[in-house]
C-alpha cells in the first residue's frame, strides 16, 4: 500500500498521458519539464499551487511519485486520495451511467429486473457498434453480429455499482495515444489529430441513438404510430436498441415484470475531442413499453437477413407433378451457438425443383429441413425469401 493509500499495482497503472489529461480538464496549465517530470500548475484563491507528473514508467520510484502526486491532488480538491484515483483509472473510458429507479429500497434492484438491465446494456452497446459498422441505415441489426462489434462489445467491461437508486457504470476503453518515437508526450501538437477511435464513434452513436429514441417515443405516444421510429433509423435507432432500452426499463416482451423509470447519462474520455456536453437521457415506464412495441413494429418492417430456420413441413403445393413449389415449414430459428430459440412459426418458402422434391422425401419420411435466408414477417404469417442454402436433416 502507498502512503496514498492507493495499492502500488494500481499506481503502476496509470499512464501520464491520461493524467495529463485529467489535470487539464480541471484548469491545470502545463509548466516545465523537470527531469523526467512535467510541472503543472493551477491558481487557487490567489495561490499557485503545483504538481509533478512523472512522464516515464520506467521510473524506479514511478509509483512513488504517482502517489505524492495524488495526495497533492487530494489536499488542493479536498477529496480523498482513493476518489481522485477513481477518477484518473476512468480518464481513459468513454463510462455509460445506466440509473434505474424500480420500486425497491435505493441501491437495490429485483433479481430478474437486475438481469434484464445487465442484458440490456450489453445489448445497447452492440446495437451501436453494429450501427457504426453499418454501411446504410437498418431497422434491424443482422443476427450475425460483425467480429470487430463483438471485439468492441468484449472489451467492455461493468464498472462498481454507484449511490443512487440502482446504477450501472459501463466502460468503453479507448485506446492510448502513443507519441511518436522521442517525443515524451504532446510536444508537438501534430501528432495529437490521430483518427478517431471505433470505441468512441461507438459511444457517439450510442449517445445520440438513444436521445433520438427518447424522441421518438414522445411522438409515437402521441400519433400512435411507430412511424417516428422508422424516420430516426439515420440516427441510430433500431429494433435492436428498443429492444435493449426496453429491457433496462425491466420489459422483455416475455414475463409480466413491471416496468420502471430508467436514464442513461454519459461521461466521455478526455483521450479524443469530447463531443458537446450530453445531458441525461430519462425513460418513463410508459415510454419503456412504446419502445418495446416499436421495436415489434420495426421487426416487422424489415427482413431478418441470413437465418436459418429448422422445422418440419406441414403442407407442399405446386401446379404440376414437376418444376418448383411453395412448402410451409413450422420452425424455429437457429441460434449462432446452434441452439433453437424463439417460438415456432409457420414459415412460408418457394423451392426450385430439386429442393422441393428433398422436401417432400423429407415430410414423408419425418425428417427436419435446415434452410437459410431472409426472414420477412407478411402479415400473420412469415415468408423465407431468397434462399441460400437448403438441407434434410
């Protein structure tokens, strides 16, 4: 332990480029180089007050001088030395404030609440690093989720429960920015307009989808339309982000679980330009359960591309006793960890010859069909469309 009371392995963790950062946000002008330090100071009450902040890790005593630094910092801000090293572990996390308010004592949340706001929240951020990915808006994210989304969506992690009702911290890390070679750190001003990471484009589009499905809400509410829905796909919103959203507010279009008031604020790493100050973002019960019948609409608007589906038939028909022919199938959906999920659905399909030969061996014989291709909902009733693969289980 360190005379900050901070443990030393923690202290070996923090990067001078972030603390910089941390130090500027709070009106500290950087000063001369001192050694292997850099001086920063601040004016406070007619007061220069200073500070080191030593710039090589490789420092035998590294940790040393990150912890005066910190008791300094604790005596100039009057808070504990262990709060202002919370705040330098964040400085490189765009951190998503997820705060429920169920109907329980503060800092507490139902089971089966506490599980769908977890999924939820993961879920959000997936519908955000598919969004960016995405080439075009979709009204549906595809079932088969990009390797670098699913990288962005692994690399996240849930931060400490804080006070206040019940409240999650999710922590995007954005990655370092390195110096060039020779450089100590931001001595040329050049080098600092480096791309902007995937991880914050993610939190950007995350940040502004959500406010946009806020506002979408209130005018579906009023029109009763999922219309508004549809217009604000170019900002992000999905069925997949109403469907996340709506299971933090504790609806999962499943269980009778009662719906609670919810909001999202966002806190942005001083690593890359901070987008406008984002105000907090607040859902009513009542707007939990518009976004989860959007999200049905939106599901019906527009095909599920790239499924596969595993059923038996229930009815084949074609005009001759040769040439192609329309099949019903009753299936399921098949998940990517090859599990069946969701309820059975009559699925309508048009097979060429062959294939619809296969599936008549296939009904006599009581065998299942494994088929891929775009799921469209038609109504009452779901059709299978362009047809990529075709199989007799």
């Amino acid at each position: 332990m360190s005379a900050a009371g901070v443990p030393e392995y923690e202290l070996e963790r923090l990067r001078p480029g972030d603390v910089a950062h941390y130090l500027r946000g709070r009106g500290w002008q950087e000063g001369g180089r001192v050694r292997y330090s850099r001086r920063w100071e601040l004016e406070q009450g007619g007061r220069r007050r200073r500070v080191l902040l030593p710039m090589d890790t490789g420092l035998a005593d590294y940790t040393d001088r990150m912890a005066d630094l910190i008791e300094d910092l604790s005596a100039v801000e009057g808070r504990p030395p262990a709060a202002i090293h919370q705040d330098l572990t964040l400085t490189g996390l765009d951190v998503q404030y997820v705060r429920m308010l169920p109907a329980t004592p503060s800092g507490t949340i139902p089971v089966p609440a506490g599980v769908l706001a977890v999924t939820g929240a993961r879920d959000l951020l997936m519908a955000a690093a598919c969004d960016a990915l995405s080439e075009e808006p979709r009204l549906v994210q595809p079932r088969r989720k990009p390797d670098r989304a699913k990288a962005l969506v692994d690399s996240a992690r849930f931060g400490p429960s804080i006070p206040g009702s019940y409240i999650l911290t999710l922590q995007v890390p954005l990655p370092e920015i390195v110096a060039p070679q020779g450089l100590l750190f931001e001595e040329d001003p050049a080098w600092q307009l480096a791309p902007e990471p995937f991880a914050r484009k993610v939190s950007r589009r995350m940040c502004e989808a959500v406010s946009a499905a806020r506002t979408a809400a209130l005018r579906a509410a009023a029109v009763d339309d999922s219309a508004p829905f549809v217009e604000g796909a170019r900002r992000g919103i999905s069925a997949d982000l109403c469907e996340a959203l709506a299971g933090i507010g504790g609806h999962d279009g499943r269980t009778a679980t009662s719906t609670h008031a919810f909001s999202l604020g966002f806190a942005w790493s001083p690593r890359w330009p901070v987008p406008e100050v984002t105000p907090t973002t607040e859902f009513t019960p009542a707007l939990v359960g518009v976004l989860r019948e959007a999200a049905q609409d939106l599901r019906r608007q527009e095909p599920e591309l790239g499924v596969t589906v595993v059923g038996r038939t229930t009815k084949l028909k074609r005009a001759a006793d040769f040439g192609p022919g329309e099949v019903t199938v009753e299936a399921r959906l098949l998940k990517e960890n090859g599990d069946l999920g969701g309820q059975q659905r009559q699925i309508h399909l048009h097979l060429r010859e062959g294939d619809y030969d296969r599936a008549t061996d296939a009904h006599r014989e009581r065998r299942d069909l494994k088929i891929q291709g775009d799921l469209v909902r038609r109504g009452t009733y779901h059709e299978l469309t362009g047809v990529t693969g075709f199989d007799v289980l």
